[in-house]
C-alpha cells in the first residue's frame, strides 16, 4: 500500500511555496499527502495535486491559538492512518512530536527559520522563554531535521549537537505560458518598478524606510505585495506623506500571479535590519523570487544574503536605513545603466544553478533515508 505523509504548519498553506515543494517532493518520493493547516476569513482558493486539510479555529493569535491548533491537530494525527508526519516551525512540533511517538511513526522537522529569536519574541521575554522550553525539550530528541540556510544550520548544530541538513528555499523554475503586460498588470509603463514581497512582510523588515525613500524618487514606483504586520503602518505612511501615486499595495496571491508582478519590476527589496539572530541569519524566499524572475536585488547585506549576492554579482547594497540614503543607491543603480545591465544578465546563471530542482535533492536523501 502507498504510505501517507500528513504535513502539517499553522498557516493557511495558500501562499507557502516551502511547504508546497515539500508535499511535491513527498509525492515524488512515493507518498499520499495530505497538507494539514488552517482557514482564515481572507485565506485564497487552493488547487492542489495533493489533498489539503485546512481547520477553521476559534483563536487567531497568541497562546490559546497555538494551544487549540496543537490540541486539534494531535487529535488528527493520533486518528489519522500514515507512516510520516513532516513538521513546519516550532509552532507545530509539540503536537506532531507527540503523535509520532505515541504511534511510533517517523517523524521529520523543518524549522524555516531560527524562530525563539524572531522580533516577535525577542521584546517579550516571558512569550520567548517559553518557546526556548518547548524547542529545549523537543529538539534533541529529533532524528531527522532540516532547515533554509547554512548559518541556522550550525546554529542549532552546535547547541544541540545535531546533524541539520540545508534545503535552501529556492523556487523550481518556472516561466509564465505568457508574460503579461504592465498595462494588464494595471502598472505604469514610464517608471522603474521597485517592488518588495513576501507573506511575512513585517516590522524591522525596512518596509518603513522603503515607503519614505520615496519622497526622494521621481518615475519611480514602489510595489509592495504580500501580507504582514506593518501593513497598517505603511497605508497610514503613504496617507501621511502623500505617496499614493508612488507606492501601490497588492494582496498576497498565488504564486504563478506574483511571479507576473516580479518580471515586471526593475529591482528587488531585500532590506531586512540585523536587529535579531533570527533576520542576522535570515535567508529570505523573495531573494530567489528576485532571482527567477530576472531582476537584481537591492539589499542589506546580511550574511546568508550577501554570500549569494556576491557570489553571482547580481545584486547593491544599502549602506543604512536612511530613506534619502536609500532613494540615493536606487538613483545611481538606475543613472548607471551599463552596470545594471550585467548585473540583470549575471541572474541568468544564477538562476541556472538555484534551482529547486537541484535542492531537493537533500529533502529527498532525508525522506529516503
């Protein structure tokens, strides 16, 4: 009989390209998926080659959120005939470490970034140490564990004393059946399109500074597509400082739509702050999105980034988070246009060879082992 993989993360799975590649290969490796979740009032359609499984609760946030969610799906996983149980963050171990041990099943944990050290939780200490417990509990007596990045990898490696396997969370390769027009796309066909994505679109992420940068630009658009806490902040920013006819705000969407956004802009934002270990070491999905979609990178420079960045030449920096110092690099990349042309080029090769294709190759030697 074919086995069954219940995967399982606390989002909503409409926007997660990480754990969709995850079922993807788990099927490729033979599996039944099922993609266990939840449903929110604005959470968009799902059209899936696996089974998708999304639970509507009654807590949103906070602790009796993440009390229900591991509650219902302990219970699912308990009743559920399957022979693996593939964990997303921390916020789904307890539940899915439990099940696999009542039931003596295998169970595999990716944990997308170093999250007792995420800006959510570093300025509440008692939230904080009580996710540390949990991760302290749990995590050595993991078998199996991956993660996005080197940096993270050695992490929790050297403070556990675990092997942690590296699967990078690059985008398979994908090109439109057709590329759609700004003019489709209801974007302006005389500007430079700066454009700053992702469904974690929060504080500390420079969002903030991104919007005031563009007090200083002109035939310059800021796209800004995704979700995340700071939304509110940036509306009432653009309110304020009259920015409506610079910045436009999109709703996360399907991947296959945002792709058609990201070919159409000239320049990619990755300008997260080194204001915790969690973004020190990040590795953020957009910089692949970038990547794939032919448009260099704007960044910060934070580690995991920069590597890459430099490696392929395909990418600026920013120096600080100053607005007029970020609307002055935007300025010299496009007053210099020979540079930004190779460096436009140089994301061909780079796109060659960050592929998904090639990077599941460690998710698949873990799900085979």
């Amino acid at each position: 009989m074919q086995k069954t993989a219940v995967v399982c993360v606390t989002n909503d799975l409409s926007t997660d390209q990480r754990v969709n590649k995850t079922c993807m290969t788990l099927q490729k490796c033979g599996y039944w998926v099922i993609e266990y979740g939840r449903l929110l009032p604005d959470s968009l359609s799902l059209e899936r080659p696996y089974f998708t499984l999304r639970k509507k609760l009654w807590f949103r946030r906070g602790l009796l959120f993440y009390a229900e969610f591991n509650i219902r799906l302990f219970l699912y996983l308990m009743t559920k005939d399957l022979d693996l149980i593939f964990a997303n963050d921390l916020d789904t171990l307890p539940a899915a470490y439990l099940a696999a041990r009542f039931r003596n099943k295998r169970l595999i944990y990716d944990t997308h970034e170093y999250y007792t050290e995420a800006p959510e939780l570093v300025n509440r200490q008692l939230v904080q140490a009580v996710w540390k417990k949990i991760e302290d509990h749990f995590f050595p007596k993991l078998t199996d564990v991956l993660t996005v990045n080197a940096s993270i990898a050695k992490l929790y490696g050297d403070k556990y004393n675990k092997t942690v396997h590296v699967s990078r969370n690059i985008p398979p390769t994908f090109a439109p059946e057709r590329l759609k027009t700004r003019r489709e796309l209801d974007l302006p066909a005389n500007k430079r399109i700066l454009i700053l994505q992702g469904t974690g679109i929060n504080v500390q992420r420079g969002a903030e500074e991104a919007v005031l940068a563009m007090q200083y630009l002109e035939k310059v658009l800021l796209l800004v597509v995704g979700s995340g806490d700071v939304f509110p902040k940036l509306r009432k920013m653009v309110e304020q400082y009259s920015l409506q006819d610079k910045v436009i705000f999109k709703p996360k969407m399907p991947f296959a739509e945002l792709r058609q956004y990201t070919i159409n802009s000239d320049l990619g934002l990755a300008i997260d702050k080194d204001t915790n270990l969690n973004y020190h070491f990040s590795l953020p999905n957009k910089l692949f999105d970038y990547i794939h979609s032919g448009i260099p990178t704007l960044s910060s420079g934070l580690i995991e980034l920069k590597q890459i960045i430099d490696q392929y030449d395909i990418g600026y920096y920013i120096q600080n988070h100053d607005p007029k110092h970020i609307a002055s690099v935007v300025k010299n990349i496009f007053t210099d246009e020979v540079r930004y042309n190779v460096v436009k080029q140089n994301t061909i090769k780079a796109k060659d060879e960050l592929c998904w294709e090639k990077e599941e190759k460690v998710l698949i030697s873990v799900i085979e082992k």
